[in-house]
C-alpha cells in the first residue's frame, strides 16, 4: 500500500503552480511528464501541500524530513523508498529517522492525507 507519494519533488517546495512545470524534473522530461502533469499538477494538490508545509513550518522540520516521519510511523511500512538522485537530496530523509510524531501530529498528518491513501479510482 502506498501511503505517501511525494511525487516528482512536489513535498520538497521546488515546484510552484503558477509558474508551471520547473524544468528538468519528471513533469518536464521524457515520455512520462505529461503523465505526471495530468495526475499531480492541481490545484488539489498544491493546496494540500502547503496545508503540509504549513504543519511542517509549525514543528520545526523541513516537509521532506516530516513526511518521510509519517511514513516511518505507520506500521504497515516495511521500508520507506527514498527517491533521490543527489546525495545532497538525502539530508531531510535521513533527519527522519530520528523523528518520533507525537499521536496529535501523525493524526493531523492522516487527516490531511486520507484522500490520498484511497487509490487511484478517485482521482
């Protein structure tokens, strides 16, 4: 099951809706960027990432390291798959590991992303 898919660097904070697609990332480059566009470049999408930014900001950790936290907090993850492609990429990942949510955090983290965990069917 995948709980949490931060797709094409959309929970990293480099990519902005009005501007349109930054260049030389998966929404611009090969067969599948249209793919990717047509599934996760919305406005649904934006927003629910700067409601997550807006929690990450107020517990003091980088989107990236809180959502790779929320990841590692649900029991049904065996193992989280990190995509980077720069070892720079790996910092916030890796600060993850040593973050513990507390219940009301992780809660508020489900609640933003339930639409989400439902699959594919819905969108």
């Amino acid at each position: 099951m995948i709980l949490w898919q931060a797709v094409g660097g959309l929970l990293t904070g480099k990519h902005i809706l009005a501007k349109g697609p930054t260049s030389g990332t998966r929404f611009t480059l090969g067969a599948a960027a249209e793919r990717y566009q047509d599934r996760y470049w919305h406005d649904r999408e934006f927003n629910t990432v700067e409601e997550l930014r807006t929690v990450a900001d107020l517990a003091g950790f980088s989107l990236t390291t809180l959502a790779v936290a929320w990841v590692l907090a649900n029991p049904i993850i065996t193992a989280p798959i990190i995509g980077a492609s720069r070892p720079e990429q790996l910092a916030d990942s890796l600060k993850a590991v040593e973050l513990k949510l507390d219940d009301s955090l992780k809660q508020k983290l489900d609640d933003l992303t339930a639409e989400y965990r439902r699959g594919d069917s819905l969108r």
